[in-house]
C-alpha cells in the first residue's frame, strides 16, 4: 500500500513536471513573443523621442529668432515714437499758423525790406497776376480783383 502510494504520488509529480515543463515552454514562448513586442515598442519610443528633440530645437530656433525680432520690432516702435514727436510738433506749428491766418493775426516777425524780399521772389512769379499777389502780401493792401478774361491771368511778363 505503501509503494502504491508512493507510485500514485510519483505518477502525479512526474505529471506535474510534465505540466509545468509545458507551461515552462508556453511561458518561455510568450515571454520571448513579449520581449520582441518591447523591443519593437521601444524602437518607436526612441524614434519618436528622436523626432521631438530634433523639432524642440528647430523651436528654440525660432524663438530665438522671434526674441531678436521683438528687439527690431522695439527699436523700430521707438524710432517710430520718436518720429511721430517730430510730426505732432510739426502739425501743433502747423495748426498755430493756421489758426493765426484765420483769425487775420499774422504778421510778418520783425523788420523787413519789402523792396528786398520783392526783388529776391519776384522773378518766382511769372504773371502781373501772381505779382499784384505778392505786392499785396508785403505791404499788407487789400488783394487785386481778378479780371475774367480770355487770357485768364496768365499773361506772362516775359
């Protein structure tokens, strides 16, 4: 009874084996399978990881280009800014003179010779027209009535 025992039982460890031997095998083949999946996933792994530092510094790149563009960008808003003083002063002197010429408040600043300045823009103006013009602006008489003519006014005086 004994040796049956033993023999049952060393039938049943000699199936054992066998049953773990297959499952060692199985095992062996899935784990195998297993590794070559993880390899092949790792590969992408690295290939995509590749590509992502590879575009990272093709970002940093640019923005290290765009961060040299914002300083012309800054140099050119200033110069901009400071051109647009120059313009505002202008348009303010402008706007005064225009001001004062509508209101009849101008007046030629200091001294001058009206025979000088008249002698130095005469020869500017080519019609008896444009000088009557001129000789009213200097000596501050009343504007010459304009003629409707055939000619107009541009008879020229030489």
């Amino acid at each position: 009874r004994s040796r049956h025992t033993l023999d049952g039982m060393l039938n049943l460890v000699s199936q054992i084996d066998r049953l773990m031997e297959a499952f060692s095998e199985g095992s062996d083949k899935r784990l195998r399978e297993d590794e070559e999946q993880t390899g092949t996933a790792l590969g992408a792994v690295r290939d995509s990881a590749a590509i992502v530092a590879k575009e990272a510094g093709e970002m940093q790149s640019i923005v290290r280009n765009m961060q040299g563009n914002l300083g012309v960008a800054r140099k050119t808003e200033n110069e901009l800014d400071a051109s647009f003083v120059i313009f505002d002063v202008a348009r303010t002197r402008i706007e005064g003179g225009m001001r004062a010429l509508e209101g009849n408040e101008c007046q030629p600043p200091g001294p001058y010779d009206a025979a000088e300045i008249e002698e130095w823009f005469g020869p500017l103006y080519t019609t008896e027209i444009e000088r009557d013009v001129m000789r009213a602006a200097l000596h501050g008489t009343a504007m010459p009535v304009l003629q409707e003519s055939f000619a107009g006014n541009s008879v020229e005086l030489f």
